[in-house]
C-alpha cells in the first residue's frame, strides 16, 4: 500500500486552472480500484491519496498522469507500507 504526498510547487491559481483534469485523472484510478482515498492538506499545499496499486513500478506509471504532476503544479512524495492493523471493513481495500 502507499500513501502519495502531493506538494504544490505553484499557486493556488495555478491548481486551480487543473483541478478538473485532476479529478478526472483520480476519478480513472477509483474506477481501476487503485485508489482508496485522497483530499486536500489542510492548510492547502497539496493533497494526500492513499493507492493500493501493485508495486511502486506502478504507482511511478499511475503519477506521471496527473496533470498536476505533468504540469509541473505538484511534486508527488511516496511511501510505502504494509498494514499490520486497519479498522474493521478496512481488509476489502488490503486483499484487492
């Protein structure tokens, strides 16, 4: 599993301009279950996604699609981990 830190990296204008292709890019991997959550940091910097994809081969491939990130809006943290404990109802999202 991994958590994706995303750090605008222009103003607000600027993500703004690219937040319905960004949505479009997240509404893409829910469909594909690649994605589990995501919202904006507060304060507003940047977003957060939790992504159950495959490996980090894939998320590398999953990242370079968002605009925000082809746009040069955002730049993208990864860390990986694995879950040891999870909330009941959570398991779904682990054995996809």
């Amino acid at each position: 599993m991994f958590v994706l830190l995303l750090k605008y990296i222009k103003p607000i204008e600027e993500v703004e301009k690219e937040l319905e292709p960004h949505r479009a890019y997240l509404e893409k991997y829910y469909s594909l279950q690649k994605f589990i959550c995501s919202g904006r940091q507060n304060p507003r910097v940047g977003g957060v996604i939790l992504s159950n994809a495959e490996n980090r081969e894939e998320v590398e491939a999953i990242i370079l699609e968002d605009p925000f990130y082809s746009k040069k809006i955002a730049t993208y943290e990864i860390i990986e981990f694995t879950p040891t404990m999870h909330a009941e109802g959570f398991q779904q999202f682990i054995s996809m």
